[in-house]
C-alpha cells in the first residue's frame, strides 16, 4: 500500500554544520508536490541533538508526523521513529552518515577534524581550509551556515560525531516505513551506509542520486527520498 503524506506534518533535521535555510530548500518543493507540509527547525549548535527531538516532539503533539534528515538529521529522525512508532508516518533518510557507534565513520572524523580546526585556527581559517577540499556549491552552502552557528560550531559538531546512531540490529525494528536518498559518489556519506540501512528495515527502498545532481539543485535530494518512498 502506498505511504500517504498528504496533509502530513514533516519535520526534517539539518545534517552537522548545516541549516533548515539548505533542508528548506532540499525538501520544501517535493513535499509539497506530494501535498505534506515541510517544518525545518534551525540547529541549536549548543543543544543540537536535544533541540532536534524537541522539534520533534513538539510537531507530533497534534498527531501523527513525517520525520527525517540529513545525514546527522536522518540518524536522529530514525531513532526518534523507533521509539515512537504510533507517532511517525515514514521515515526520510537522505545521506545517512553511519549506523551504531560513529566510531571511523568518514562523517564523524570530518567533523572532529573540523571542530579542532575551528578551536585552534577560528572560523575564517577553517572557512578557507574548507573551501580548498570541497565542491564550491558545498563550500558556499557550510560557508554561511558555519557563519550563523559560530561560534557554538565546534560544539555542535563535536555533539554529532559522538553521536550514536540506531544500529542495524534496531533497525530491524522499525515499523513506520523508510526512504532513503544517497549519493554515489559521496565518500563522507558512504554509499554502503544507506544500503545497510535498508537491508535492515523491514519496509525500506532506496534512491540514488549524485553530488553533481545536489549541487545543481539541492531540491534533487527530497525528490529522491520522497521517489524512495513511493516505491514502498
């Protein structure tokens, strides 16, 4: 059967560093083809996780929701949906960054790295160290985000990469469905993770799409998460 989101609440949670400007922008437009209602809390670099289930809960006080992320977003929407399953309609997963303990995962030791960099060089250095490793619609895009959550960055990502992520093994659990969005050729968002992901949810398909793709139009990767969903 179809997973309905018309007329549905949706909360998706910004990735580590990033901001509701760029999940607005990623998400608005699919969601609203599909007649759901996009609501994108900005991070608390001082409180991210807390702040992000807060939003959470606050949406779900008047009924059932959609939830879901980017990356660190995603991981929080996933665990929030396994501990309230009477709560979420489906899950939307773009980027997954791990599953379980962070541990080596490419997306927690880059925002380690880039935490010790900010508290050792300040938010101009690392801007510009930043800039010269990343695609430039990237660099932009962290560029102004970092900007507004300086200078509680480093918190917040130092907060995300200890993370600990629902694990496989939970994720066998999950009840609501889940749609995930990953790019293929994304080495901080391994491609494996998002396969893991589905692998293990009992009712889960998955979307590929590229950085190019995102790049161009960050609205490439809600369409794939909400064209994940319609498979299910």
């Amino acid at each position: 059967m179809a997973v309905e989101l018309r007329g549905v609440a949706t909360v998706l949670l910004p990735g580590t560093g990033s901001d509701d400007d760029y999940v607005y922008r990623a998400f608005s437009r699919p969601l609203r083809d599909v007649g759901a209602t996009l609501i994108a809390p900005p991070p608390r670099p001082d409180r991210l996780i807390d702040g992000y289930l807060s939003a959470l809960d606050d949406a779900a006080r008047d009924g059932p929701i959609g939830v879901g992320g980017v990356s660190i977003g995603a991981a929080v929407a996933a665990a929030w949906a396994l501990a309230h399953p009477e709560s979420t309609v489906a899950v939307l997963a773009a980027l997954p960054a791990w599953a379980g303990a962070p541990g080596t995962a490419p997306a927690a030791l880059a925002a380690r790295h880039s935490a010790s960099q900010l508290r050792a060089d300040g938010l101009a250095a690392t801007t510009t160290q930043m800039r010269a490793s990343s695609p430039p619609w990237l660099a932009d895009e962290l560029a102004r985000s970092w900007r507004a959550q300086w200078p509680r960055l480093p918190d917040a990502m130092e907060e995300a990469a200890a993370y600990v992520a629902p694990s496989c093994a939970d994720l066998t659990g999950l009840v609501p469905p889940l749609a995930v969005a990953a790019a293929l050729d994304d080495p901080i968002h391994p491609l494996q993770v998002a396969v893991d992901w589905v692998t293990a949810a009992p009712r889960a398909a998955l979307v590929t799409v590229t950085l190019d793709q995102i790049g161009a139009d960050p609205a490439a990767l809600g369409a794939a998460c909400l064209a994940a969903l319609a498979e299910l």
